[in-house]
C-alpha cells in the first residue's frame, strides 16, 4: 500500500485504529486477571479427571507448597525451643490457677468415688474439702513442672512442622491466603502490567495492520500481548534482586523485593495469627502425633503428687485399695488430666500470644534474609506452573486477536460508506450472526 492509501484507510477507519490499542490493552488485563485466579481457584478440582478440568496451581501443590513454606520457616525464622523459651512455666501456672482448682476437685472426686466409693462417701464434706484442698495445694506445681518437662523434652512431645503442614494442608483456604495477602502488591502489579504492556503493544499492532492488512497480525499480536505480558511482569516481581539502573535514568528493583519491610510485616501478621498460635500449638502437643509421650510425662507427675499426698499413709492406701488399683487410680487421674488440660490450658493462650510475640519475631527475622531466601516466599506460587499461565495468557490473547479479525472484516466497509451509526448497525448484525 503507497502512503496516501494507508493514510486514507486510516482516516476512514479511524474508529478501529483507536480500538486497537485499547483492545489490546485489555487483552493484556483480562488475562492477567484470569491467570492470577486460576493460580488460586477452584480450591478443589472442577471437571472430569484427570485432563478435563481445573484446579488452582496453589491448592493443588498443597504439600509441596506447605513442605517448602514450613522449611524455610524452620530454617530461618523460627525453632520450637525458641517460642518456647518465651513463656515462663510459673506465669502459666498461675494464668489457668482457677480452671485448675476446678479441674483437681473434680478429678478428685471422681477418682476417689471410683476407687474407694464406700470410704469417700462416709467422710464428712469438711473432710472431703480438707483432701482436695491439699492436692488443689499442689496443683500449679504440678502444672509448672509438666511445662518444665515440655520445654526440657521439646522434640520428644511437639512436633513444630507437623503443626504447620497439617494446618496448610487441611485448609487450602488459609494456603491460598498466605500466598495472596502476602504478595498483595504484586499481583495488584501483575494486572496493572497487562494494560500497560497490551496499549503499548498495539500501538505498533496498529503499524503494522496499517501496512499489510494481514488477517494474521490481530491474533498474532493477541496472543504475543498474552504472552509477553504475562511473561515481563513475572520476571518484574523477582528480578532484579538489587536496584539496577536503566537507560540511564530509569530504576528497578524487583518488586517483592523492594516491599520486603511490607511484606515481611503481613507475613510475620498472617503466620502469628492463622498458623503459630498458642492455640494450635497447643492442641499439637494434647492431639498430635507425640501426645502419647506428652501423656507420659503427665503421668509421671501425677504419680509423684499422688504419691506425695498418700504420704506416710501410703502402705496403708495400697493395702486398702490394693496395689494393682493404687497404680490404675494414678493412671486414670493421668487420663482424666489429659481431658481436662485442653480447656484449662486454653486460659494461658492470651499470655502466650503476647509472650512469644511471634508477629514482631517473624517480621524482623524475615527482613534479615538474603535476597534469594526471601524471593522462595512467593517464589513457589509461580515457579513451577508459570508457564502454564503463559500459555493460557498467549491463548487467549490469540483468541481475542481473532474476534477482532472478524469484527474489523464487518466494520471497516460500513464506517467508510455510512459513518458510525451504520457501524453500530452492522456490529450487532455480526454478533448475533
């Protein structure tokens, strides 16, 4: 085409020529919106297994996710013994002192009407009140000491990345939000990328549709806008590690990168509140794969305290109730103890939170890592299905580049002849067929 046609095409088909670019343009942002969705939705699998369907990138690689989250947590930023060298066993003691007079005047009463029915029922109240009140005496000591022996035989009764990964892995939900609250910011960016990049490509997508008016160059570029932009704001959140100046003025540093202090602090927020809590840590210990151990322990301080009670007695008690019932009735106050510490230990969680202060803990220590520790943060969302993204943005870039096609073919003859009105005329004719 010589110069004054192209310049007549363009001016009778002004109207597609400004489209181009804002087609483009959006193109580039609703791809970027569905690849970022696609990472973390469905939570679980939509369609017919195991091809035809859909499940997010995110909670589909679940426990690989959680596995190398907990790793780098583990490694880095936190270890059992030190959260729990933040709580003093005596605060503790003190902190669920009520909940534990009740819990031992039950247990009391319970085992003793169990083990002896006749001799405790015959007892006057202040008698019965006398007894409970000696163990209720002995109680928090009791309870210092089993905290004590918790934090002496830490690896033996709590399992820190068993904790974790069992969380993440059971509620994708929290997985998904751990990834998205944290990179927030970038995938805000991400979006953001597909306008900028999609307008500035189909600026020369009007170029070269100008030249050649090839039927190719619209799902050409669709699909290159899909690619690219998808690919470039990848590479923009991680890269470069370090600011890096270019065409002398302009600098960059990748974006996750540069909101460390940010994101360190929703990270450290996000883990303290949904993931290390007292109260999950807790219940790992009571209900985790090394309760058994833990029930050990309990048992061996219940005995020394029965033992302590019975006292001079003791021979006296075995010979009453029989030694094989003397050492079921210290077995079943162990187990009737393990019931009970659940609620009575949830009294110490405020405490515990504010002592291990794990929100300001995980954000200094994340702000300390090297650059390629903090990137593996994020890092895993995107790495290994990335190009799966890619390609969905190429495909559907190439999509729309086609529907464009078939538009301008039905509207670049009518702007020329009837102007706009007849445009909008033939536009609807050629949607709906």
């Amino acid at each position: 085409m010589t110069l004054d046609q192209i310049v007549q095409d363009v001016t009778e088909n002004w109207i597609l020529y400004v489209s181009m670019p804002i087609v483009a343009a959006i193109i580039g942002y609703v791809t970027k919106l569905i690849a970022i969705r696609m990472m973390f939705q469905p939570i679980e699998f939509k369609g017919i297994k195991p091809f035809l369907g859909w499940q997010g990138i995110v909670p589909r690689r679940a426990e690989k996710m959680a596995n190398i989250a907990t790793d780098l947590m583990l490694e880095r930023l936190l270890t059992p013994q030190e959260v729990f060298d933040r709580l003093d066993p005596h605060r503790i003691a003190e902190e669920v002192r009520q909940p534990l007079l009740s819990m031992t005047e039950e247990i009391t009463r319970e085992v003793a009407a169990q083990y002896q029915p006749g001799l405790w029922e015959s007892l006057p109240e202040s008698l019965r009140r006398r007894l409970i009140g000696r163990v209720q005496k002995d109680a928090p000591e009791m309870v210092e000491q089993i905290m004590n022996e918790i934090k002496n035989n830490l690896d033996k009764v709590f399992d820190l990345k068993d904790m974790i990964i069992s969380n993440l892995t059971r509620d994708k939900t929290l997985l998904n939000r751990i990834f998205q609250e944290a990179g927030e910011k970038e995938f805000k960016f991400i979006v953001r990328c597909g306008i900028y990049f999609g307008f500035g490509i189909g600026l020369i997508q009007v170029t070269a549709w100008a030249l050649t008016h090839n039927v190719w160059i619209m799902p050409i570029f669709g699909g290159f806008v899909g690619w690219f932009s998808d690919w470039m704001a990848l590479k923009m959140i991680f890269n470069p590690k370090t600011p890096k100046r270019y065409f002398f003025f302009f600098e960059w540093q990748g974006l996750f990168l540069k909101n460390r202090k940010e994101v360190s602090a929703k990270y450290g927020e996000l883990v303290a509140q949904e993931i290390v809590t007292p109260h999950n840590i807790l219940h790992s210990i009571l209900n985790g794969p090394m309760s058994d151990r833990l029930y050990q322990l309990v048992q061996r301080q219940v005995q020394i305290i029965v033992d302590k009670q019975a006292g001079i007695a003791k021979p006296m008690v075995v010979f009453t109730v029989g030694s094989k019932r003397y050492q079921e009735m210290k077995k079943a106050v162990a187990t009737r103890m393990m019931d009970y510490l659940p609620e009575t230990l949830s009294y110490m969680e405020g405490y515990a939170e504010e002592a291990m202060d794990l929100k300001n803990l995980l954000s200094t220590k994340l702000q300390q890592l090297n650059e390629e520790e903090f990137e593996s943060l994020l890092r895993p969302a995107f790495q290994e299905d990335e190009w799966i993204l890619i390609t969905v943005g190429a495909v559907l870039g190439f999509m729309v580049g086609e529907m464009q096609v078939l538009v301008m073919e039905h509207l670049a003859k009518p702007i020329a002849e009837d102007g706009t009105v007849a445009m909008i005329g033939h536009a609807v004719k050629a949607l709906i067929g």
